[in-house]
C-alpha cells in the first residue's frame, strides 16, 4: 500500500473527523488535508444544525487554512461530471471537490455512497 500524503476532505470526511469517528481515526493526522471553502460552508451549515453557531465558526476557521482556490474551468468540468452522472444525484459541491481532486493529483476522501464506485476515490464509510 503507497503513503497518501494529501487528501480532498468533502464535507462528509471533515464532519467524521470532528466527530472523532473511529472510522476516520487515520485521517485525523499526518496527512495534508485539501478542500475548498464550498465544503466549508456546507460543513458551516451542518455545525450550526447540531452543534450551534460557537462550534460552527470555531471548525470553520480551523479548516480554512487548508482551502485551495479553483478557476472557471473546475466549474465547467464539475458541471460536466455531475451532468454526465445525474442519476447519481451528485451535489454541485461535491462535483467541484471530485474534480478539484484530480486536477491536484490526490484522492477524493469520502464516506458520500454515491461516490463509492467512482476512479480516484478513498472511500471511508
């Protein structure tokens, strides 16, 4: 098994980290975590749900740090992604992770099941 270095957290893999999920124990360190402030703002939003605005506003900061920009062409191709699978019923966010991820070379972490079968895909229920 090769050493990952660098991940694409989605929304669902950060959520299992700050949960403490056992399943999500080796993520927790001693990787480099990628994402973008879309899955921040869903991860923002499900805090508030749960936890309230306290927490929400602490994780946001917490993860900001690992945010990567993206350009018009992500877009395109996330629109593409999620077009050419619409059965799967992908989120606009999701999509722009997915192909976030494998422009930077790195695997799409997630426990989303809809992503379970796809290429370039750490899947962690």
């Amino acid at each position: 098994m090769e050493e990952v270095n660098s991940l694409f957290f989605d929304t669902y893999a950060l959520f299992e980290i700050i949960k403490g999920s056992k399943n999500y124990e080796n993520y927790a360190r001693g990787i480099s975590i990628i994402t973008t402030k879309l899955n921040l703002l869903e991860l923002h939003y499900a805090l508030l749900r749960v936890k309230g605005k306290e927490e929400a506003d602490f994780y946001f900061e917490e993860f900001n740090q690992f945010c990567v920009r993206y350009n018009d062409e992500v877009l395109k191709e996330a629109s593409e992604f999620r077009l050419n699978n619409y059965k799967r019923d992908l989120s606009y966010i999701d999509c722009v992770g997915y192909i976030v991820a494998r422009k930077l070379g790195v695997k799409f972490l997630t426990g989303d099941q809809q992503f379970k079968e796809f290429d370039n895909v750490e899947f962690v229920k």
